[in-house]
C-alpha cells in the first residue's frame, strides 16, 4: 500500500505548476509602446477620434446656442439646447458634458499620450511632425475648454492626479499658445492626400485666432491683435489657400477640401457612425420633406431678418420647405433652417458625408480685418480688401458695389463683427464673436420677445451687457462638479 | 502551463488505469447487497441515507424503504434518516439487511454534503441551508436559479429580468463588493466555477448553500459570496426507473402601464410646446380611430409566449454500478416578440466500485443554450422602455409596412417595433463538462479522493441589426468565445475515534483550477444586403475585427480539522491558503483561516429527557475568506486599440491610445465573518428552527473609481475601504397536519441584510462607474462612509409651486407651475436660495429591509395543493420610466397618464408641473421614487396522482397531472410593470432602477409526470 501512497504524495506534488505568472499574449502595454514611428503615428490617430466626433454632431454646438445666430423649439428633447439659448444654464446639461466637455478632455488625454513619450521613437523629421499634430489638437482642445468654461484644469503629461486646480484663463491660454507654438515650427506645408491633418497654416491660422481671443474679453491682452493680424496675413498671402468664388460651392460634398477649406473634419457616412456627420438631420425641420429633421436647432428670426440679401442668405437658410409647400413662417417652428450645413438636402439615412470646417479661409480674411484694425487703431487696405472680398462674393458680385469705405475704426469693426456672424451663422463661431467683444446684450435686444420665439429666462432682450456676463462661461458640467466640490461653479450656476 | 498541465493529466490517468486494475486483484471482491428501511413500526422510511462506514459511498432508500449498495464482508454501514438513531450494521455474509430505526428526538444525523466531503447534519457547526427537489417539485423550473427563490434565509434571489433564460441575481446575505462578481460560487459535483444556467433543474438532487466563513471558508479565495454545492442524481433503484416529465406554460404581461391615448397625447403636445403641432382634425381623428398601443405591437402572451419544457431519465443500479442518463429540453418564447430561450441538455452520471475499497465515477454534461433579445435592457434603447416612451400617435409601421424609425414626441427615435424586429441578438453556448472522480480507501480511517474536471464552453454571439433598429447604419457581427477550465483536487482524509468520546477528521486538500479563455471577433458596418444578416459579413462597407485571450489560475492548499467530543462539544477549523495569477505581487498569496464550535445543548442531561425540545443547538463561527474576481490581466497597464479615425475623406484608420488607469498593488477582497446562530427542534423534529446572525467585514473593497472626466473619462480599479454587511435570518419549518390521508407541510423563512460602507480608502464618497440609466447625464449612485449601499440619488421636489407662492418660486428663478424643488444645500454647505448640483442628495434605497418566503404544500389523498409566497419588503424603485414619460429628462416624452394630472392654476393640488414649464427637471427627482415593496404568489400549483389501482394493470408505475401559476397575484403599490427587476442587474450598488426592463411574466403551466 505505501508504494501507492507515495505515488499518490508524488503526483499531488508533480500536478503544481511551476509558476502562476501571467503572461498576457494580446496586450499592448505602454512601457513597450510608443517605439517606433509606426506606433507614434497610430497613437496620432487615436486623438482625431474625439475631435471628430466633437465637430460631427450637433450637439457640439450647444454652448454657442447663446449666441443670436441660433436658437430651437420648446418641448421635446432640447432642453440642453433651450437652456443656453433662454440663459437658463444648468450644471446639469448632459449634452454639453459629453460634447463640450468631454470629447475635448478625451482628445487631450490621448495627445498627452503622444507628446509624453514620443522621444523613445527614432528621432527625424517624421517624428516631430507627428508629435506636431498632437500639440495641435491639443492646443485646439484647451482653446476650444477655456473660451467655453473659462479656468479648467491644466494637464499636460499622461499622468494625471486628478486633483488639479482649475487654471486661470492666462495659463491655459499660455499653454495652448505654446503648444500652437510648437505646431507652427514643425508642421508641413501640406500632408499630401491627407487634408484631415492640420499643416503649418492650419496652425498659423489656430495661433492666430487664439491671439486675437486672448486680446479680448476676459484677458484684454491687446498687444496680441498685432500677433493676431501678423499671422493672419502670413495665411491670407502665403497659405495658397482662397476663397471659393461661389458661397453655395462650400456646402457640396463633392467639394469637401476645397481651396477654402484650411482645416475641415473628414467624415464617412460609411460604416463607423462616430465619423458620419450627423449634423444635417439633427438641424432639419420636422415638418419637411423628403427627410424629416430633429429642430435641433435653426435660425433666431431677428437674425435672419437683419442678414443681408443675396446668394449668401439663400444659401445659408432653408426657408420654404416641403417642396415649397411651406414657407418658413408656416411651419411648426416658424423659424428658417440652416440649410449649408446639411448639403442642401436631408439625408435619408441619418448622416452624410459632409465635411464640416474647423477652419475657413474667409475666417482668417474677417480675424485680419478685425485684428489690424484694432492693433493700429485704424483699417488699412488691405483690411478693407480682404472684408470686401467676403462681401463680394456674398452679393454674388466682382465689382465693388458692395465694399465698404472710409469707415472710421469703431465702425470698421461692427461691420467686420456683423460680417463674420453672417459668413459662419450656424457655424458654432458667432457667441465667441459676441462675448470676446462683450457684444451680447446688442446681439441679444434684437431678439424678438413676442411668441415666435422662445421667451428668455435669465436676462431678457433689454437687459444691459453686465447682465449677460454671468452666462459668458459655460457651467462646468454637474458629474465633473460632484467629483470636485472643491471647485467653484462659474458664476452661470453657482 | 497549460500543456504542461494537459501532459501530467495524461500521465495521471494512465496512473489511474494502472492502478485500477492493480486494486481489482488485490482488495476484497465487492458486493452488492440490498436492504430494506423501516422504522419501529415496520413502515418503510424512505430517502433513508445508507453509508458505507469510512467512505464516501452511499445510497439512498427508496419510496418502499428499499435500498442497494456496494460493500464487502468488512464493511460497516450506517444508517441514517432525520428524527431516527443513527444505526451501525456489519454487514458480514449478510445480503439482505432489514434495518429497523428507532425514532430519536435528539438525532439528526442527515449527510450533508459541506464541500471536498460530507458531514453528519448533527456535526455541523456552520450556517448551511438545504435545499431539496421536494422543496420546488410543485414548481415549474426551467432555470436552476428559480429553484433557490425565496427558499432558505440569507439567500436573495432577485429576477431583476424578466427575459426568457435570463439567470437570477443571487446573493448570499449580501454584497461584500461594491465593484466585483458578488454571485456565490457555484460547485457542481465538486467542479468548481461550473455553469449554473446550463444545468437542467431535473437533475438536482441536492443543493447546500454555505453561508458562513466556516462553511464557505474552504473555498478561501473564492468563498466570500458564499458558496452554492449542487450534487447530481444518481441511479438508486435496483429495476431502471424511466421518467418523463412535461411542462407547458402559457405566459402573459403582468399589468399594463397607464398611458394616454393618442388624442391625449396630441392634445398634452400641443399645450407643451406651446405650438399647434397637431391640427384640432388630427386630434379628433385620433379620437376616433384611436393610436398605435405599443404595447400590443410588442408584447406577445398566451400561447404565442408558450414556454415548453421536457425532461426524460432514466436511471437505476445494478451490483457495481449506478447510472443517471438525463435529457432535456427547454424552449421558452418569452412574452416579448422575437425573444426565446432554448436548451437542450443531456446528462450521464454513472458510477462504479472497482473493488471494495476503491470507487470511480464518471459524469458527462452537455448542454446546448440559445438566448435571442434577452439582453439590452438597462438602457433606454429596448422595446419594453420604448414602448411606454414611444407617443401613441405614430403608427407602429409605415407606408411601406417596416416598422417605425422616427417618432415625434416620443423622446427616443427608434420605435419600439423597430427595435422589437430589427435586431436578432442570438447568443449560442454550449458547454461540456468531463468530471472524473475516484475514492479509495487507503488503509482504515485513511482515504484519497481525486476530481479531475474539465469544462469547454463555447459560445457564439450573432448579431444583427439592421437599418431600423437604432439611428445607425445596420450592423452585423460576430463574436467567438472558446472558454476551457482544468481542475484536479486531491482530498486526504483521516477519520478515527478516540476513546468513545474523540471524534476527530483531519483533512487535506491540494486543488488547481486554470481557466483560459481565446476571444475573436468580426463586424460589419453599413451592410450592403440586410437579408444576409449575419451569414455574409463580407457584404458591408467596413470591417472591424479583434481578438482576445486571457489565462488564469490558482492553486490552493486546505487543511481542515473537525473533531468532537461526546457529540456535545464540536469544533470545526480550516485553513486555506490560495496563490492567484491574477494579482501580479507580493499580494498574490493569500490564507484564509476560520474556525466554528457548536454545543448541542440539547445532548446535555438536563435537556435529554425532554419531550418537547428534541434537538437545540448552539453555533458560532468566525473566518475569512476572499473574492478574486477580477479580470485576467488586471493589473497590468494597457493600451486601447482600434480607435478608428479618417484623414483622408474615407478610409478608416486604426488607432492606440492609453486605456484606463492601472494598479500594481491589486489584491484580493478579504471578507471577515463572525456568525452566531442556533438550530431548534421540537416533537422529534416535526417543528423546526434555525436562527443566524452575522456581520461580515469587506476590507481591501475593489473599486472602479471614475475620476473626474477631465484626466480622460477613464476609470480605475483600487483595493479601497471597507463594506460591512449585517443580517439576521430565521427559518421555521413544520409540518402542522399530519395525518394518513392529510399533511400540511410549510416552511418559513425571513432575512435582514445591510450593507454600510465603512471607509472608502482615501475619499469620503465616491461615485461608482455606470449608472447612467436615465440617459447620458444620469445621476446614478453616491456611496459615502458610514452610509448605506443602494441609495438613489437625485433632487427633493415638494410639488409644485402654487400661485400664491409666486415670490418664493422666484427666488429660484421659478415660476408658478414649476417644480417646487428642496433647497438642500449650497457651495459652503447651508442652503442658498439657489436649485444646483448641491441639492442632489439621497432620495430613496433600492436595497430591501427584509425578504422572506413561505411555502405551504398540502396534500390530501391523491393531492397535492402548493402555495408559495414570496416577497422583498422596504426597497424603493426609482420608476425612470414615469419620470421620462412626464417629460423629465434628456430623451423625456409625454405619454403618460399623469399628465393629464399637470399643474393649472385650476389645478394646484398636484405634483405634476404645468405642461409649459421649462424649469430644470431631472428624471432622478424624489417623485419618481416608488415603494418597490412587494408580496408576491410566486406559485400556486394543484397536482393529482392518479391512483395506484388504475395503473397497477399496466406497465406504468405513476402518472401525475399538475396545474399551476407564477406570479398570479402581486401585492405592491409600483406603478411600474414589475417591483422585482432592476436595470442595474447584477450591480451590488445600483439598486432600484427601473428604465423599462424586461418584466417577470404571469404564467399558468400544465404539467404531466410520468414514471415507468
């Protein structure tokens, strides 16, 4: 018997294994990634995730909302929307958190990705290019947080304590301008097939914006409008980029990255819903057809009366719907749509494959315009050029019977303001305009107060400017607040 | 490891042929007698327990007393029955044994199956609950789950599902985690991790809940959710017993929810949106021709939801063999179209003595499961949420005859049809289990047990849907999943008696189990050719595809004493050490001790001669035991892959970002449980009491961490703070009639559980990941130190403001019509006159004061009535789907009958704000939250045995004919469908959510039985 017994004891000893390590046969692990060019270039990639999907729904828009450009319907499922658009905000605005916030936080968190280990890959010319992206769209991100939240925290490197401070504006504003800065002096010309990526003009055209926001309200730099209208002419007379001579052009998919077109969202409408825009069924009207809209949001009325005739306005807006059964006044709403941003017609099946603009040649013409007049305390010429050349094409003229002249600088500049809001209404631009120039109880007392539109709740149309300047910051959004009670609420929602 | 560990398997079982035929020519030549049970007046016992002294075989005696069994000429056997003195014969020359028990009040001396063995029911010093077929056999049962339901104290079984197939939440007197698996761990015939949802309820034969750390703590690392034994039949009878057994039941939705009519619904738009947005015809042709009731379109009952389910076996025992040969088949239609279960699932059990000292078995399991649309229910994009959210004034098809995908007012675009019909989510498993197992005794008091098992399960997730379902492009895909789990388990054991008054059991174990697990995956976006669904995912615009794999084990050594002296004073103690794989540090060994001692009061002399009391015994324990369940791979850092972007206009790149945070110093939950409890018998056992109470300290809580968003909307896994759970549970059991022709037999049984958080490491609260269940900006949970588990979080609303509170209202920026909500708090903590994210606080717990359950069976002459209650008193249910149907929230519609109820200044008295009021509204709003309390007829059943007389001429031995119903009658004031599901499923915090789950339906069964 003992000889069974000992096999017995030998078996049970011989059956252990000798090691119980894991040994993960599928992992990708950072400590061993980030090495070569390729894997550098596929952690670029990852970061255009988030920035595509911030641009590729509505629901990017809903901080801009408060501007007069845009506004949307009672009832349903708006409420994210209506609450900026009456100034009523809540912290509590889911939308906001997962498009305004979110998406953006999520870009910065895989560019720090990047940009804290890109020096393990072999050094060159490729390297410093891919790492150039990701400044650049991290630099976006935090421009795109600071001018909506104001102070937000500042995370740099791929380690986060999560106990950051919210930072003040000044140091966000320095971090994306250095991280602009770095996009500037390593970006190419041009990434040929590529017009998704952001090249040296993209980021000439970045810094530049964010220049001229960081010398308006709040920081009221103003030294920076020469910044500002130096790197916009670089790109208005260096970039190779244009305007498309006719405004409807813009809004065609079979022109997607046109001369226009600086830096633009590559969307699908194949496979991958996250990158098909779905902008074009959101902001359609219910009542139209073929296709009917979700009244995400349309033109405020005030708005459209006052946007000046010709191609440009019947370009911009949908005003007769239903195979011009309805006019615009008739529908449910009684608003016109934004017609430019879905193509000209509402897709069947959800999404289309639009590209919307990050950035715009007219842009720059109006940011140079406005930049230079307010660094010299005069326009000069080539101020006035480059505003005309927006009009014109706006009128649908090539003469000079739309130009402006011999404005003096205040003047200049309401009409280069009142320009952009026209050239992007809709386009998420307008209530950045507005509050870096401290311009919203102007834009807003023109809004109409009688049952066509939505009634405002936390001003009213005659309110003056100091009223409206508690509504200048987005809230932070309510789950970020829970988890950080130490932070103080913007001044909207506190 | 594993090929090592496939080639020592290999070498073990050419060992164990070897040694087999080796034992045949040494040991005795077996056996088999046969015998017979009666007690002192010469009646048959049936269910008698027969053991071969020193071993682990056994036999039971059947209806007739009779019993067989394998011994030789040396062998002692005991026989035992509850209420009867434990008898010792030898069996000598003897082959037929006539064994007369003598009733004993003071015995109990049951085998209880405890885990790597049995112990006497007397013996046991742990808290272990049984639970026998006769308990649920008035019961249809087609899940295995069901047959726990409101049957033993301190295990809550919740449906918080009502989906065909779908596997009941079960938790052993609480979670201890907050994060991880709190589902016990489930050994079936000594094959731990087995598959409880595979195992077709017919071949139970018994079930052993261990609860405490003395009992579960053999099970160390994985015995902290306590520990559910479930062994299989086994062939008793010497002639083959053939049985069949059929049940059909038609099934039914349990209520219908108040909805409005589509006249209403047009007319609440329009005052809403302050719009015409239907036409005064519209609406009165609504009022004519009615609406689309989404509930018809997508709720199916009676026979169209037949649930079906059969089972035969066959089983019996011949001189050295016993056999169990099982099939069954289940289909289950489900009440929700295009949803169904099915499993079919054979079975063989067959045993063997090799000689008289040594025993194998071999036991084979097969099953084969397919689950269609069970899943998806936790979030609002299902039918059942849908069709309460979805306005009746849009038609279920359009004029094409496909079903709806964009409805207005409905709060959600995807109509309930057409998520009904446009998805085909079919999972298909199956799963084999090979269980080998041997015992042999070695030399007197000393013997060896080895299980070896492997189980291979297979599954396959096809899916589809196409362009209707949701607002995406139709999408196919399908995922592989190949699981396989290794284990072998050796027992030494020692057993002797010292001096009459010793009884010492020493015992030792040494276990590994190793699971594995290889993961692929296709999808198909924006399919070209929906008619192909799945079958042809080539025929899409783009592809995704991944793969997966993951390995893990543990090996674990036990040590286990048990010793008692005089039969009065017991003592039990294990310790288990266990190294995991999973946990890649110093942590990765752990040992987990416990210990237990009883004290039969009730053997002392001054209680021996008592008539009333026959039996009283008094328990304590204390051990620790662990949970490992975290995922393989855990405690590594990773990246996340296919993050797809574009950047050329339209192809698809792939890219790698950083995944969520990572923690090296992972480690094992540790679960402390002290236990106190006494078992009480009265009038030999006729009246039966068990009394626990316990407290169990979690420390070392895994926790899933979201940090603010802001560093990346990742999540972490952390050992953090501690959750104690404490309950007390009482389980009365009797039989009140009991006369020839007429028995009443009914058992009670009650429990308390709560869970507090005792410390969250470094944060004073936290907000558990997920729980977005009324849509993107839900609140979710909030668990704080020193607060309970379960609490819904959300905003007080004292009504609605009123005209004459028009100042008040306006200090909030509210107007008359508005909610009236509690100013709670403020930025420093006190009220500040202003409605913000400071005055979310707790408005409700989804975790229930008490359960309990009471079955009754009655049997008078050849029938047999059932009555079964069961019921979860004080947990309260945020109805998400009454909040959203009140126009709350981001996908808010206004369908429901509330509405008509809305504030007007005619109309004051309500809590409903006025149709127009725009003021912040969260669908997490103390309105909403209903008491979730709830007594239920879970079964009613009356079953018929035809006489004996009339089959006594022909080949069959019984026929029994049943009729029944489940969830007849539900007592609760919830509005919702069904006060016993919740969307957070098997979450130990989010507890009481409804957001339209998939309801536990009524059902009436007809039933046959047949035994040849």
């Amino acid at each position: 018997m003992k000889k069974y017994l000992l096999i017995i004891v030998m078996l049970t000893f011989a059956f252990s294994c000798t090691t119980l390590e894991e040994e993960p046969k599928g992992l990708l692990t950072p400590s061993t990634y980030y090495k070569t060019q390729t894997d550098l270039d596929a952690g670029v990639s990852a970061i255009y995730r988030p920035y595509m999907e911030f641009f590729l729904n509505a629901q990017g828009s809903i901080p801009t909302l408060a501007g007069d450009d845009v506004t949307t319907r009672l009832g349903s499922n708006k409420g994210d929307y209506r609450e900026f658009d009456q100034f009523q905000y809540t912290a509590g605005n889911g939308w906001l958190q997962e498009h305004g916030w979110n998406h953006l936080f999520r870009t910065i968190f895989y560019a720090n990705a990047v940009i804290s280990n890109y020096t393990n890959a072999p050094e060159g010319l490729e390297r410093e290019q891919a790492v150039a992206q990701a400044f650049f769209l991290r630099g976006w991100a935090y421009f795109q947080l600071v001018r909506t939240f104001g102070p937000v925290p500042l995370v740099t490197t791929d380690v986060a304590s999560g106990e950051e401070p919210r930072s003040p504006e000044s140091d966000v504003y320095d971090q994306v301008i250095k991280d602009l800065d770095f996009a500037t002096e390593n970006l190419p010309d041009i990434w040929p097939g590529e017009p998704g990526r952001p090249t040296v003009w993209a980021a000439k055209f970045m810094l530049a914006k964010v220049y001229l926001t960081t010398a308006g309200w709040p920081l009221k730099n103003t030294a920076n409008y020469a910044k500002a209208a130096g790197l916009a002419k670089d790109v208005i007379d260096n970039s190779g980029h244009d305007l498309m001579p006719v405004f409807r052009d813009l809004w065609l998919v079979a022109n997607d990255n046109n001369v226009e077109s600086v830096l633009a969202v590559q969307a699908d409408n194949g496979g991958d819903w996250g990158l098909s825009n779905r902008m074009p069924l959101s902001i359609g009207a219910p009542d139209d057809s073929p296709g009917n809209g979700w009244d995400d949001y349309f033109a405020e009325i005030a708005f459209f009366n006052e946007f000046p005739e010709g191609p440009r306005k019947d370009d911009t807006f949908r005003t007769s719907f239903a195979g011009g059964s309805l006019a615009w006044e008739e529908t449910i709403q009684g608003n016109p749509y934004y017609s430019k941003l879905t193509g000209y017609s509402l897709p069947q099946n959800w999404q289309n494959s639009l590209n919307p603009y990050v950035l715009r040649f007219a842009d720059v013409l109006l940011m140079y315009a406005e930049a230079q007049n307010k660094a010299d305390g005069n326009p000069n010429g080539d101020a006035y050029d480059a505003l005309n050349k927006v009009r014109r094409r706006a009128a649908g003229v090539t003469d000079n019977s739309v130009d402006l002249t011999g404005l003096n600088s205040d003047e200049f500049h309401k009409a280069v303001i009142a320009e952009a809001g026209w050239e992007f209404a809709g386009e998420w631009h307008r209530w950045y305009n507005l509050v870096r120039n401290e311009m919203v109880a102007e834009a807003t007392g023109k809004r109409i107060t009688d049952d066509r539109e939505l009634p405002l709740i936390g001003a009213s149309a005659g309110s003056p400017e100091s009223a409206f300047q508690k509504f200048y910051y987005a809230p932070i959004p309510l789950n970020e607040m829970l988890l950080r009670p130490d932070w103080d609420q913007n001044p909207c929602c506190n | 490891m594993k090929k090592q560990f496939t080639q020592l398997l290999g070498c073990f079982t050419v060992f164990v042929l070897a040694f087999s035929l080796v034992g045949f020519q040494e040991v005795n030549a077996q056996q088999m007698i046969s015998g017979t049970v009666v007690d002192e007046a010469g009646i048959p016992i049936p269910g008698a327990n027969v053991l071969v002294e020193g071993t682990s075989t056994g036999s039971v005696s059947d209806f007739d007393g009779n019993f067989t069994i394998s011994t030789s000429p040396t062998d002692v056997l005991i026989i035992s029955y509850v209420g009867y003195v434990t008898q010792k014969v030898s069996v000598g020359n003897q082959t037929n044994i006539k064994i007369a028990l003598a009733e004993d009040a003071a015995q109990l001396d049951e085998v209880v199956v405890v885990g790597y063995g049995t112990q006497k029911r007397s013996d046991i010093t742990g808290a272990i609950s049984s639970v026998s077929p006769k308990d649920f056999a008035e019961q249809p049962i087609a899940i295995a789950s069901d047959a726990l339901q409101g049957r033993s104290p301190g295990v809550q079984v919740s449906n918080s599902s009502g989906a065909p197939g779908s596997v009941a939440v079960v938790r052993i007197r609480g979670a201890n985690s907050i994060t991880n698996n709190s589902s016990p761990l489930y050994v079936i015939d000594g094959v731990l991790g087995a598959s409880f949802t595979a195992l077709n309820p017919a071949d139970i034969q018994s079930i052993e809940i261990l609860k405490d750390a003395s009992a579960s703590g053999l099970y160390g690392a994985r015995g902290s959710n306590g520990v559910i034994i479930v062994t299989t039949k086994r062939g008793k009878s010497d002639t083959p017993v053939i049985e069949f057994n059929s049940l059909l039941t038609t099934q039914y939705l349990p209520n219908s929810i108040g909805k409005l009519s589509a006249a209403q619904h047009a007319e609440i738009v329009n005052s809403s949106s302050g719009t015409t947005e239907f036409s005064p015809a519209e609406i009165e042709a609504f009022r004519t021709n009615g609406g689309t009731d989404w509930e018809d379109e997508i709720y199916r009952e009676g026979s169209d939801a037949l649930l079906q389910n059969h089972n035969l076996s066959i089983s019996g025992r011949s001189e050295k063999i016993d056999y169990y040969i099982s099939g069954n088949k289940v289909n289950n239609l489900g009440i929700l179209e295009n949803s169904n279960y099915e499993r079919e699932a054979v079975r063989a059990n067959i045993n063997f003595e090799a000689s008289d000292k040594l025993r194998m078995g071999f036991y084979i399991n097969y099953s084969d499961e397919l689950a269609k649309n069970i899943g998806n229910t936790s979030s609002l994009f299902n039918p059942t949420a849908a069709a309460i959210l979805y306005s009746p004034t849009v038609p279920a098809y359009g004029d094409d005859g496909r079903p709806t995908h964009t409805g207005r007012f409905s709060g959600i675009a995807t109509s309930p049809t057409a998520i009904a019909f446009g998805r085909n989510d079919n999972i298909y498993t199956d799963n084999t289990t090979f269980n080998f197992n041997l015992n042999w005794d070695i030399v007197e008091n000393v013997s060896y047990t080895f299980t070896g098992a492997r189980r291979i399960q297979h599954s396959s997730n096809r899916f589809f849907k196409d362009d209707l379902a949701d607002l995406q492009a139709p999408q196919a895909f399908v995922n592989e999943n190949e699981f396989q789990q290794y284990q072998h388990t050796h027992i030494v054991e020692y057993k002797n008696t010292f001096n009459e008054d010793h009884r010492l059991s020493l015992k030792g174990v040494f276990e590994e189990t190793w699971a594995e697990s290889f993961s692929s995956r296709a999808t198909g976006t924006g399919l070209t050719n929906l008619d192909r669904s799945y079958f042809n995912l080539a025929l899409a615009d783009t592809y995704t595809i991944s793969s997966g794999e993951s390995e893990s084990g543990i090996r674990s050594y036990v040590a286990r004493v048990e010793y008692a002296f005089k039969d009065k004073y017991l003592l039990t103690s294990t310790v288990r050490q266990d190294q995991s794989s999973k946990f890649q540090n110093k942590f990765s060994n752990a040992t987990f001790p416990s210990v237990a001692i009883g004290w039969r009061v009730s053997e002392e002399s001054f209680l021996s001669d008592s008539n009333v009391i026959n039996n009283l015994k008094l328990r304590a324990s204390w051990g620790e035991t662990g949970n490992e369940g975290v995922g393989a791979y855990s405690s590594f850092p990773s990246l996340v892959t296919g993050i797809g972007s574009i950047v050329d206009g339209s192809t698809i790149i792939f890219g790698v970002g950083p995944g969520g945070l990572t923690n090296n110093d992972l480690k094992w939950e540790t679960t402390a449980q002290l236990d106190l409890g006494f078992d009480i018998g009265f009038f030999n056992n006729r009246f039966t009491a068990s009394f626990d109470y316990y407290k169990k300290n979690t420390t070392d809580v895994l926790l899933t961490v979201t940090p603010p968003t802001y560093i990346g909307g990742i999540t972490e896994l952390l050992n953090a703070g501690e959750i104690e759970n404490k309950g007390f549970e009482a389980m009365l059991e009797g039989t009140i009639i009991d006369n020839e022709d007429f028995q009443w037999d009914a058992a009670f049984n009650f429990s308390t559980n709560k869970a507090t958080a005792i410390s969250l490491g470094k944060d004073e609260f936290i907000f558990p990941a997920g729980g977005n269940f009324s849509g993107s900006n839900g609140i979710g949970t909030k668990i704080e130190v020193g607060g309970e588990i379960g609490n819904i979080l959300g905003y007080i609303s004292d009504g609605v403001w009123g005209t004459d509170e028009t100042a008040e209202a306006s200090v909030f920026g509210a107007v008359p019509g508005d909610s009236k909500y509690r100013d709670v708090s403020g930025p420093s903590g006190v009220p500040d006159g202003a409605i913000t994210s400071d005055d979310i606080t707790t408005i409700g717990n989804g975790a229930p004061d008490f359960i309990w359950g009471f079955n009754n069976t009655v049997s008078y002459k050849n029938f047999t009535l059932n009555l079964f209650v069961q019921s979860m008193v004080g947990h309260d249910i945020l109805n998400i789907n009454r909040a959203l149907t009140n126009g709350t929230g981001g996908d808010s519609s206004r369908t429901s009958i509330d509405q008509l109820n809305a504030w007007t200044t005619d109309n004051q008295n309500t809590t409903i704000p006025a149709l127009t009021s725009t003021y912040q509204q969260q669908p997490e709003d103390s309105r909403y939250v209903e008491d979730g309390t709830f007594i239920r007829l879970k079964n009613i059943s009356l079953a018929y045995n035809l006489p004996k007389s009339i089959l006594e001429s022909t080949f069959i031995d019984s026929v029994r004919l049943s009729l029944s119903g489940q969830n007849l009658l539900t007592i609760t004031d919830y509005e919702g469908y069904d006060p016993e599901v919740n969307a957070g499923g098997g979450s130990n915090v989010f507890l009481g959510y409804d957001t339209g789950v998939y309801p536990n339906p009524k059902s009436v069964t007809f039933g046959l039985n047949v035994k040849f």
